[in-house]
C-alpha cells in the first residue's frame, strides 16, 4: 500500500523501513503482516515459536511486571485495565514506553524491540570467532578505510537527529481534537458526525500525538468503528510485502550465544 512520506511527502510503500526519496524513518514499518503478534498472548507464543532463549536471558519479559534492573517487559495492570511497556534501566529505574488501553500498539512496541534485540544478538554471534590479522596497512588505506565506515554513521546520525528535530507527523488512529473525533490513516483524515466522512486535516495546537485516542477503537459511545462504515477501504490493512515474512530468518539458533550484557541498558529505550 502507498503511504506519504511525512517529510518529504513523497509516496511511499508501508514496507520501506526508510524513505527511498529523503531517508526520513517509516512510522509504518513492520507495522503491518500477518504474522505480527496483536495480544500478549500471541506474543508469548510468537517468542515460544522463535526458540528464543528463557525471559532471564533476553530480559524481555512477556506478561510479568518484572522489578529489577535491566528489563524490557509487557503486561496489563488489572486494577486500571492498561497495558504497560517498560523498560527498566542498568540503574533500576523505570521508564514507560506505553501505557493504555490499546494492546495492539503496546503488543507491537514490545515486539520490535524485541526483533531489533534479535538482529544485534545475531550480528554479535556473526561477528565473533573470525580470525584476525597481524598485518599492518598503510595509513592512507586505514584513513580510506575508517571514512568509509564513519561516513555512513554520521548520515545515519544526521537522519535519526532529523526524526527527532523535525515534526512529526499523525499516527493512524482515532483522534479527539477540541472535542470532535477524528480518524487519521496513509494521509488522510476523516470526521465523525453520525458517521464517518473525508475530510480535511484539522486544526490543533502543539503536538498531534496530543490528541491521540489510539490505534483500535475502544467500544466509544461518542463514535463508531471507522472498518464498519463506508469510507473503509481493505487496503488500509493489507501490505504489498505481506508475501515476505520477516519472522523466517528471525528464529533463534541454539547454538548462538545470548549476551543480554551487550544491550544498552543506559537508555530510556
């Protein structure tokens, strides 16, 4: 499906982690498929399904409201009925990535941390036994050599600084703007007034994310689910790459090492 680029607003398919166009991030990336988990349960098998190794190991903890220091975790606080992701640093404070009724989006914040823990494993375990050499080479080939490796870091620095500097722009979901119900997806806005039409993008104040109400409808009296009306359209949920399944080159190998001392325990995530 063709999306717009929130930075460049050039058109897009939802599978392209970056922007050919600009380079900016996705927000849509991985997003979509089949194959994604949307509950903690389906989670829970999908970590299950992968061979991964225990939740001790990784420090990713599904379903539990792990305590010490040094965890990515997922679970619903029944007294308040809201989903928690967390991360719990090397100081042993916590910071909540998510917390809210919407399951799916916590479902899937956790989830892509978790594969993005995976291919650094990986990278780790790929990385290691290769043999070394004792040769020495010019200078003017290590400068060669060390600008190729550094200048791609610092444009991929430069991006990253851009997603964080810049704007950002709607997530898809369900808004609530000055007292009116919204409905945001690949550039397009919709308005609720007894039911569900096209509309223009309306006017707000600071940041969108603001007004967010989340990514599924929550059973509000005040509107309906947008997939029920008329402006609904399937492709909204259906990817072009839903034939590639990212899931069959991310199962674990038993025989790789998991090194959860490797993972930047120092960030709020």
């Amino acid at each position: 499906m063709k999306i717009k680029c929130e930075y460049c607003n050039n058109y897009i398919d939802d599978s392209d982690e970056k922007c050919p166009g600009c380079g900016s991030p996705n927000r849509y990336y991985n997003r979509v498929g089949n194959q994604v988990p949307t509950t903690i349960e389906e989670l829970e098998k999908w970590y299950k399904d992968h061979n991964l190794p225990p939740y001790e190991t990784t420090r990713f903890f599904i379903g539990i409201n792990y305590t010490e220091p040094k965890a990515f975790g997922i679970y619903k606080d029944e007294s308040t009925g809201k989903f928690i992701v967390y991360k719990n640093k090397d100081t042993g404070e916590r910071k909540i990535r998510y917390e809210g009724k919407d399951e799916k989006y916590a479902v899937n914040e956790l989830y892509l941390k978790l594969k993005e823990e995976i291919l650094h494993q990986k990278s780790l375990n790929n990385n290691s036994g290769r043999p070394t050499t004792t040769k020495t080479l010019p200078k003017s080939v290590l400068a060669i050599i060390i600008g190729a490796i550094v200048a791609p870091i610092l444009i991929e620095l430069f991006i990253v600084g851009l997603f964080f500097i810049l704007p950002k722009g709607p997530s898809r979901g369900y808004y609530n703007i000055n007292g009116q119900e919204y409905y945001y997806v690949s550039g397009d806005w919709y308005i609720f007034n007894n039911d569900w039409t096209s509309t223009s993008e309306p006017t707000y104040d600071g940041n969108i994310s603001d007004y967010y109400d989340g990514y599924s409808y929550g059973g509000n009296d005040n509107y309906t689910d947008i997939t029920t009306s008329s402006v609904y359209d399937e492709s909204w949920d259906t990817s072009s790459s839903s034939s590639s399944d990212w899931d069959s080159s991310s199962s674990w190998d038993s025989s790789d090492s998991w090194d959860s001392s490797s993972t930047d325990w120092g960030s709020d995530w």
